[in-house]
C-alpha cells in the first residue's frame, strides 16, 4: 500500500536516541498514533462462482513471472495485484480423513469453513441432490466480521453484506455460516440490499455514527499530535527542529487525507450507487444484476458501513446459460459426461473468461477509490474461489480454485503464482493466511485441525 509513514522517515527509537528522552516524550505518542490515523480501514471481500474452473485460469511459470492462462486475459493489467494460488486441496476430504459424498450441495458448506459437514436428516440419500448439508464450523467471512464487530475501533453499522447473483433456495447454497449448523441465505434482492446499506444511513446527513466517530477520533490524533510537536520545537536545537519539522510535515499530510476522506464522505467515495435496470439475454441479466451487488459492495466499503462481504455468484449447479460466449447449455453441463472433450474444456474456458471479466470490474472499481495514499483496494483482501474444481474429474477436491487481489493493507504480497503441488496445503490454511493479514494472528488453524498447517509460506509481507 502506497502510504505515508513517519517511522520509516524518522524512526521512534532515533527520535529517543537523538534527542534525549526527556525531550522526546512529548512526540512518543505520535509515532504511536500514525498508524491508526493515516491507514485505511483493512476489509475483506469473499467471491465465490460455481462449478469450477476451465484450465485457462492456471497459470505457467510460478513466481512472479507467471503468464496468465488464456481464459485470464481479462486480469493481464491487474497482475501486480493479483496472486494465483495452485495446490490447494480440500485435504481431509482427499486423503478419506472424513467421508463426504462427492456432491454439491456437501461441498458447498465445506468450501468458506474448511470444517466438516453432515447431512441435517440421516436418513435422507447421502448422494441425493436435494439432501442438506450444513458445516460443523463458521466461515472465514463470519469469524473476521465477528473479530471486527467485537471492536469498538472497528465496529461498524453493518457487520457484513452477504449478496447473491440469482442464488436460489435449496441445498447449494449453504456457504456462509454464523455458527456452527446455521447457515445464512445471501440478500438477492438488489434495491432490498440498497435499502439495507444506504437508505437512512447517508454519513453526510449524520447516519452513521460509527462513522463520524472515528473521524472525530482521527482528528483528535492529529490535533493532539500537532500540539504536541510544536511544544517540543521551542526547546529543540536548529538541528533538532528540522528533523521535528519533518514529522510535523507528515502530520499535516495527514490532515489533508483525513480532510479528503471528511469530504468525500457522502460525495465521491461514499455515494449510494444507482441501480442499472436488467435487460438482454440470461447471461446479460446475470451480469448486470451482479454489477449492481459489486456496486454496492463497493460504495458500503467506501462509506465505512461494513468492512466485510461476501459475494455469491448464483449457486452451484447452476444452469446459466452464457450465450454471449456462444455456449447454448447450461454451465453445470459442462462439468459432467465427457469433461476432458475439447468442446467442454473450451465452454469452460469460456465461462472462466466471463467471470474473469466481472473480476475485473470489481477490481477497477476498487481502484477508482481513492484511500490513504492509495486506493481501495490496497486495503482490501479478496479471495475468490469455487466448491469444487474440475483438474483430474467431475467435482475434483484438487487444486480448489484461489485467486486473490488487494493486499490488506501491504499485508499480502502481490503479484505471484503460488503453486504448492509439491507441498499440498488445505484450502483452511487460506483462511489462516486471510485471518494474519487482516490483523488476527492468534488464528493459526482454521477448521479441520489435523489438515490445517497454518499460515501459506511466501504469501504474508
């Protein structure tokens, strides 16, 4: 993240040493406070899309010279900010540690906890398509909101937006959970979801008073800061007073990114989206209808009403039709009878190039936003990733699809194709590497233990 900051210009230990402790104690709490007054907020946005990846959306050479697969053109100019993850299984299933049925509606629930799932009525068919499953666990979205909300400094009016893209009812759409067995059914109504964010909330006139306090809060830093460095200048030496100058300088660079966020609250960087009305074709509709939830994801980070989201592109097994990319059949179609003919690997391919291009879109919306010296998305971390891939069959449990972009704040290093196929990782050990980056390094497992190593080696700055 492109920032400002005052300890790497003149560090808290050579303000001590140069100029005496006595002297310095004044200034000790603005190092301190710099962090929290001239960062952004750290969000997290979880995206999921159904039924898998083609091939076109792995990568060659690993590191941070991978040429994107033919079906990620789209992603070409976001490189330096995306990370492409391979080898990451969903391991305990893999390895017959816990035997689930290899259907959607049992690895839907596993895919954001990582934890095990059961079927809710014992006696229904495990191999049934209209048998639910619900996870022992929460969901890594959950578990930060939570972690957030329980927080006085970065508790918000919303604890979560939780969005759906034509995500019907029924057993495929079990992904988010709260607590263990209760799962939670995204909004899929996008002027409801406008509703709930914008309507009565409008920071301008007021609405959001976790908001304004923390404005007030920053403005407080940096007034007590200022005061603080201008009675330790009167009894400096010139030589002292230039460095002191200097951290003064920074401050009031400060002061002018907290004047741009004050000014933009309710204005350019915080303003309620117009929704576009649907039109066109099946997958015109499904377009435009997730363009609207990725709006009003957006404009929610941007006034502050909630630092986390998840986006659920339809729900798995669905029967979208993509005719804009000349396929005629529904998407799930795809993945089942004869997956490796050249015809379903290219409609596959095809499907990954359309999700790849509302990727995109999120991404350059994200960086429209100007934030702390950078833009949005250098403070936000977005996981992207599917139930299931389609590497060696139908309904794979390797190489679970994982693409991230946004660095958490400067948390995450961007820019590299991660491949652990040598050393295999479950898909929880993602979510401890989310949970670092996102402040909570007390997390070092997450869901099934005995699969679970801990933090992705490499990924963390």
């Amino acid at each position: 993240m492109k920032k400002h900051n005052i300890a790497n210009n003149y560090s808290r230990r050579t303000v001590i040493k140069t100029l005496g402790i006595t002297a310095a104690a004044p200034f000790i709490p603005v190092l301190n406070a710099e962090a929290a007054a001239g960062d952004g907020p750290k969000r997290l946005l979880i995206v999921t899309t159904p039924n898998g990846l083609g091939d076109g959306a792995t990568p060659t050479k690993p590191g941070a010279d991978y040429v994107n697969g033919s079906a990620f053109g789209a992603l070409n100019k976001h490189k330096k900010d995306i990370n492409i993850f391979r080898g990451i299984d969903f391991k305990a299933y893999n390895t017959n540690l816990y035997k689930v049925t290899n259907s959607h509606p049992a690895l839907a629930p596993h895919l954001l906890t990582a934890a095990v799932t059961e079927r809710a009525n014992a006696n229904e068919d495990a191999n049934s398509q209209t048998a639910v499953y619900h996870s022992k666990g929460k969901s890594i979205d959950q578990v930060i909101s939570q972690r957030l909300m329980a927080n006085d400094a970065t508790k918000t009016a919303m604890p979560f937006i939780y969005a759906g893209v034509k995500t019907g009812r029924g057993s495929f759409y079990h992904q988010v959970y709260s607590r263990a067995g209760a799962s939670l059914y995204p909004q899929v109504n996008a002027q409801t979801l406008h509703s709930q964010i914008f309507d009565g909330s409008d920071a301008s006139s007021g609405g959001d008073l976790a908001l304004q306090r923390r404005l007030a809060e920053r403005r407080s830093v940096i007034d007590n800061a200022t005061a603080e460095i201008n009675a330790v200048m009167r009894v400096l030496s010139n030589v002292d007073k230039q460095k002191m100058q200097d951290h003064l300088d920074a401050v009031r660079q400060l002061e002018q990114q907290l004047a741009f966020e004050e000014s933009n609250t309710g204005g350019v960087a915080c303003m309620p989206p117009t929704l576009k009305a649907e039109k066109g074709a099946q997958d015109e509709r499904f377009q435009i209808d997730g363009e609207n939830m990725m709006d009003m994801i957006v404009q929610g980070f941007a006034c502050d009403r909630t630092r986390v989201a998840t986006l659920m592109w339809s729900n798995s097994a669905n029967g979208i039709k993509f005719t804009s990319k000349g396929l005629t059949e529904g998407h799930h179609s795809y993945t089942h009878s004869n997956i490796f003919s050249q015809a379903k690997k290219d409609a596959r391919n095809k499907i990954t190039q359309w999700y790849a291009e509302r990727f995109d879109y999120l991404i350059k919306k994200m960086k429209s936003i100007p934030e702390a010296g950078g833009t949005m998305l250098d403070n936000t971390l977005i996981i992207w990733t599917c139930e299931h891939s389609n590497d060696r069959g139908e309904h794979d449990r390797r190489n679970i699809p994982y693409i991230t972009a946004g660095s958490a704040g400067g948390a995450i290093k961007t820019g590299n194709f991660f491949d652990f196929s040598s050393n295999r990782r479950g898909h929880g050990d993602m979510y401890v590497t989310a949970a670092h980056a996102m402040g909570f390094t007390d997390i070092n497992r997450f869901g099934i233990p005995e699969v679970s190593q801990g933090v992705l080696p490499g990924v963390l700055a």
